[in-house]
C-alpha cells in the first residue's frame, strides 16, 4: 500500500530547540492529520488541516497544510522532555484519485529531547 | 468517557490458533478501522467498515477476517494463515455522518499480540 515520506526518522533535541518535521506525497491530499504516539499506546491526534494553506496551532505545536496540497509540516517549539515520542501524519488522498475515504500513515518521526 | 476501548492489552497464543482482538467504541461513529503497526513503519490498513454489516479488505487483510454486528463493535481475527501475527493492532473510528472526506480518526490504545 502507498506510503507518505515522512522526514526526518529520528532526531535528538536539546531541551528548549525548536522541532520541524515534515510529509510529502506524489498525489494531491485533502486532508492531513498529525498524530502522537508514546510507546505501547495509540496515536493522539494532534492538529487536523483541511484546506491548502491552512495553518493551525496547538499550543506550541503548529502545522501547516501544504500549497501545493501534496505536502504538510509539523513545527514543536521550545521542546520539553514530554514531547518524546513518534510523530506520525496521516493524509486522506483527494476523492476524485483515490476512490475512497481511507488514510495513509508516514512512517513516523522519533522523537527524543535531551534535558 | 467517549472513546475506543480495544482489549485485551496484551494477548499471547500459540502459532496455528485463531485468536479475536475486541474493538468497542461509544463515540456513535459509523466508520471503524483496523491498522497493525510493526517497528520502524506506518501504520498498515487491515479491514475497514463504513456501515454496519459492511466491510472491505484493505491493504495486507490477508490472514485476517472481521464482522460488523453492530455499529459499536468492530472485532478482528488474526487466524492462523496469517504468517507473521505478531504486532501491535490498532482499532480506529471517524465519524462519517458531517463531510465523510475530512473527519479524523480516533484510535484505541492498542492490543500486543505475540504469537510462539
């Protein structure tokens, strides 16, 4: 099954840095989500975007939905050592290509912050 | 509470016996999902429902099977042709009745399955 590329996979912060991450697709989204996942648990969504350009705040999370519809970030500020944990969008492909409402996950982005 | 209750937690079975993963949700949504999640990689569709009594295969059902009885309850079977049971399955729901294109999925905290 399509996949999303979600960068990077990991990647070790200070306390107090700001994060970026990111997903790209080759077809056109309508929606993107944003999800947390911490270990052995589900995935807590985080921010939902439905329109290009749309750009969403969740306290120091902020997201965006891509113009060119194909892409979103996902930007942490000022990291504390609670935001560990596996970061993963999810994109639901326009109707008209896919034929269906289902989503498609990347593949996820670890995060660890260093105190 | 609203949400999705899946259990049990933790479920250990020996190769070659089926075994049911319980998916239950109060949050009235039509749709519900099963994903199985192994290390290093996204999440894989196994079964989706859109309606009750309805389903469709996703992308590795393979091995898997699944009913939809009533709205709330969404269980899967991991039987024994499927190869490699062992992961972490996640069950989800959306809520289809507003604009089906763009409401987002809710999950359950998972179920760990082991097969020896």
């Amino acid at each position: 099954g399509q996949q999303l590329n979600q960068s990077p996979q990991s990647m070790f912060i200070q306390e107090g840095e700001d994060v970026s991450m990111n997903c790209t697709s080759s077809s056109i989204f309508n929606t993107w989500l944003w999800y947390k996942q911490e270990p052995g648990e589900g995935p807590v969504l985080l921010i939902a975007l439905y329109k290009a350009g749309e750009l969403t705040s969740n306290g120091r999370l902020t997201a965006q939905f891509g113009i060119t519809r194909k892409d979103s970030f996902l930007n942490i500020s000022a990291s504390i050592p609670s935001d560990v944990g596996i970061y993963f969008c999810a994109g639901q492909p326009s109707l008209q290509y896919s034929g269906t409402y289902k989503y498609i996950f990347g593949t996820g982005t670890r995060l660890k912050v260093l105190a | 509470d609203g949400g999705i209750t899946q259990s049990p937690k933790y479920l250990f079975r020996k190769e070659g016996q089926n075994v049911t993963l319980s998916c239950e949700q109060n949050l009235n949504h039509d749709a519900m999902y099963w994903y199985r999640q192994d290390p290093g990689q996204g999440l894989r569709l196994i079964y989706y429902s859109q309606i009750v009594n309805d389903f469709q295969k996703g992308d590795i059902a393979e091995g898997y099977s699944v009913s939809r009885e009533k709205k709330e309850s969404f269980p899967l079977t991991v039987t024994s042709a499927q190869k490699n049971p062992t992961a972490f399955y996640l069950c989800a729901s959306r809520d289809k009745g507003q604009a089906p294109n763009n409401s987002p999925l809710h999950f359950g905290n998972g179920t760990r399955l082991t097969v020896t």
